[in-house]
C-alpha cells in the first residue's frame, strides 16, 4: 500500500462543475501540499496544509489529520484548470527525513467546455 | 517566495553521454531537492542538495550516475551520467522556503535519451 493515494486517478468534468480530488496518507506529516502541473512539467504549489481549511479563488482545501486525509475542491470548474494535481506530505520524522516528500500518484484532470 | 530557474528546459542527448541540468534560486535558501519523473509517474525524489557537503542520495540513487554540486544556496547542479534509454524523464528542482515552509519547483528538464 502506497503512503499517499489518491483518488480519483482521472477525473472528467463539464466546464461549471464541482470537483473534489481526495487525498489520504499513512505516516505522520508535518505539513501537506496539493500542486498543480501542466502538461510542459512545471509544478506549482496551491496549497501547503498543516490543520483545518484555506481557500485561494476557485480552490478550496482541506485536511482532517485526525482522519489522515485532505480534500482539494475547485468550484465552477474551467478548461484551463485542466492539470495534473497532486498531492504530496512532508514527513513529520527529523534528521536526515526532514523536509522529504512523499507524492501521491496525481490525479489527471480534463475539463471539457 | 522563490523563483527557480532550471535549464536546460530539454535535450535529446545520445547513448552514452552525460548532461548537467543547473537550478539557480533567487534567494538563499537552506533545502533544495532533484526529483525525477518518469512518464507517466509522480515524482521520485533522488536526492537532497546540501550546501558545501555531498548530497544525501535516496535509495536506488548512487553519487557515480547522479553527481550533485551545491556551491552555494542559491545554486545547484544535477548530472544524469553515461546516460540511456531508461534515464529519460522530467527532471526537477525544488526548494522549501525556510520562513513559510512553502514548497517551489524550477519549470523541469525534459530529457530524451536516444
């Protein structure tokens, strides 16, 4: 079983829907980050999480650290949100761990006009 | 914040041969990380970049096929060596911003073997 999974691995939407990409982990984390990447390869960050919710326009996140698991939303869906979203933990462990990333697989997402 | 800039932004390169891929930052900044992405995969870290010390390799990842420099803490250098078919992927840089902790990614790599 992976650390990060993720759900759903595609996800196909109609331009104004609402979407709601999930997020569950196994180890404990010191922080949670949910990124974007567009078909050239660049990453962008949209969210580091550490507790509750944050909400940037159209994106809405949130993680239950009780339940081990986050949420990305993006209301009024739009074909230029069409990406690669993925979600990624920083591991909680100090030393030579600190600051490590483990991703989840990503979810492919294609919104159709 | 960070901005990263990260060239080559992609090669073809032969069989054989080795390529170095630079990440320089705008600001000094403590961790710095090279990650690989396979097609069709997520990201694989290969290593962390320490400043003025040898890298921290992760399992699978060896020092003779991936020298990594760090001069300073703005820069770094990844060498992908005596390269093959297998060894193309995305390759990308990556900081934490020391004061928000807040994660930033150069625009990748792309790199063919042929």
């Amino acid at each position: 079983k992976n650390e990060v999974e993720q759900s759903p691995q595609n996800l196909t939407a109609q331009e104004g829907e609402f979407i709601t990409i999930n997020c569950s982990y196994s180890v404990g984390i010191s922080a949670l980050h949910w990124l974007q990447q567009h078909p050239g390869g660049g990453i962008v960050s949209l969210f580091m999480l550490s507790s509750g919710k944050k909400k940037h326009g159209r994106l809405i996140a949130t993680i239950n650290i009780q339940e081990k698991h986050s949420s990305l939303h993006i209301t009024a869906s739009h074909p230029r949100d069409s990406a690669v979203y993925i979600c990624a933990v920083r591991s909680a462990v100090g030393g030579t761990s600190y600051g490590k990333l483990t991703f989840g697989q990503g979810t492919i997402l294609t919104v159709h006009p | 914040s960070a901005v990263i800039s990260q060239k080559p932004s992609r090669d073809i390169c032969q069989r054989g041969t080795s390529l170095t891929i630079q990440c320089q930052v705008d600001s000094q900044v403590t961790m710095m990380f090279w990650y690989r992405q396979q097609p069709g995969q997520s990201l694989t870290l290969i290593a962390t970049a320490n400043q003025g010390s040898e890298a921290t390799y992760e399992s699978g990842f060896v020092i003779d096929k991936f020298p990594i420099s760090r001069p300073n803490l703005t820069f770094s250098t990844l060498t992908v060596s005596n390269m093959s078919p297998e060894d193309s992927s995305i390759y990308l840089c990556s900081v934490i911003a020391g004061g928000s902790g807040e994660l930033f990614f150069g625009e990748g790599s792309r790199l063919t073997v042929l």
